[in-house]
C-alpha cells in the first residue's frame, strides 16, 4: 500500500486587497501517494502555484491543514518547514534561479551547501552527465542557452535525492524540442529515483504523461 506524501484537507487562501477579500482557493483536498506523478493544469491566475506554494509549506492557507512527509505544517514554524524541504523537497522553476556568479557544477552542489552537508562533487557531475551537460560543468548560466540552464535546474532539484519535486511551469521558457527533452528528462529522473512529482503546468503534453492530471478552475480543483 503506497503511503501518503502529502495530504490537504479543505485548503482555502483568501488575500486582501484594498477593496475585497479575493479567494485564491476554496476548499481544496487533495491526496497524492508516494512515487506518484501529478499534474497541476488550468488557466493563469486560477491558483495553480499557489496550491503548490501551499503544499511545499512555502506559504500557509487562510483554512484548512497540509500534511507533508508525514508531518503537519500548521503545527510547525518557519525553520522546522525549511528544513523538512532542504532535507526531502527538490524545485524547480520556470525562470531557473541559478545563481549567475557560479559555474554549473557549483549550482548544482548548492544543495549540499544548505544542508550543511559536504559538496558532492562526484554526484553533481554524474547528474549533469546524466542531463546531457558533462562538457558544460564550468560554464557559468551567462555561458548557457535556456535550455541547458533548466538541465542545470533540474539536476540540482536531484541532488538531495528528493522524496517530492515540485515543478512550476518547467518548459514555460523553452522552444518545444528543448521542452520535450526536459519533459523526458524528469520523467526519467522521476523513476530512476522513485521521486513524487507534483507539476504545474500549461503544457497538455506534459500533464497527459502524469499518473494523475488536476484542474484548476477559479479557485477549486477537481481530478480529470
């Protein structure tokens, strides 16, 4: 029996602005098991990233509880939830977040560094090999076209060895070769380390490969 990884019950996140109270979500729950593959789909501003914000504890809802890893975010604080994703939960963005100043091998054992852990070394260029980028190991991400940044992105997402990666728009930047080689990557990623993949995206492609898609209607989210 596969365990829960993470767990929402009744979520709801309501913002204020100057003059309304404006309901991001309502009343979201939602299961997702350990290995599984899940996509977020919807149109922009439905609520999609801030249903995965809320989830990687990177946020707290307005209502309701998130059960991540076995551990419940509302009982924690900000470092306990910090630490829970450097140790288990791997990222990766639409606009890559790479820090310019360092090479690509250097990003990719950041990680380790946040963890307070020893840079691996060995792994980081086993993963960038593994991404197709062992000849690019010292570039910086000036010295990288898009495409090649989100493989240095995604291989640091591995570098912890993730129990959960969350993907937001993965392909959003790129052209569709360079897309659908990211989207092959991941997927093999995903199973070489039985990783849980939670994605938002636009891309049907992408949401069509998952075990499981989602929609983000207005705030509520139904399974398809």
């Amino acid at each position: 029996m596969q365990t829960s990884v993470i767990k929402a019950e009744s979520l709801s996140k309501v913002v204020s602005t100057n003059q309304e109270q404006l309901t991001i979500l309502d009343n979201v729950s939602l299961d997702i098991k350990s290995g599984e593959s899940v996509a977020i789909v919807g149109t922009s501003g439905a609520g999609k990233s801030t249903l995965m914000t809320l989830l990687a504890g990177l946020d707290t809802p307005s209502k309701g509880e998130v059960d991540l890893l076995g551990q419940q975010l509302h009982t924690l604080d900000d470092e306990a939830r910090a630490a829970i994703r450097s140790e288990s939960v791997g990222f990766v963005f639409q606009s890559f977040l790479l820090i310019p100043s360092l090479s690509a091998l250097d990003n990719v054992t950041l990680p380790c560094l946040l963890k307070g852990e020893a840079e691996n070394k060995q792994r980081a260029i086993e993963l960038l090999t593994s991404v197709g980028l062992e000849h690019r190991v010292n570039h910086s991400p000036s010295q990288l076209s898009g495409g090649e940044q989100q493989r240095v992105a995604l291989a640091r997402a591995f570098m912890i060895e993730p129990k959960i990666l969350f993907a937001d728009e993965p392909t959003g930047n790129l052209d569709q070769q360079t897309a659908s080689n990211v989207i092959k990557l991941l997927f093999d990623l995903n199973k070489q380390h039985g990783t849980t993949l939670v994605l938002v995206t636009h891309d049907q492609n992408l949401a069509q490969r998952c075990d499981r898609i989602f929609t983000m209607k207005a705030g509520q989210l139904e399974e398809s």
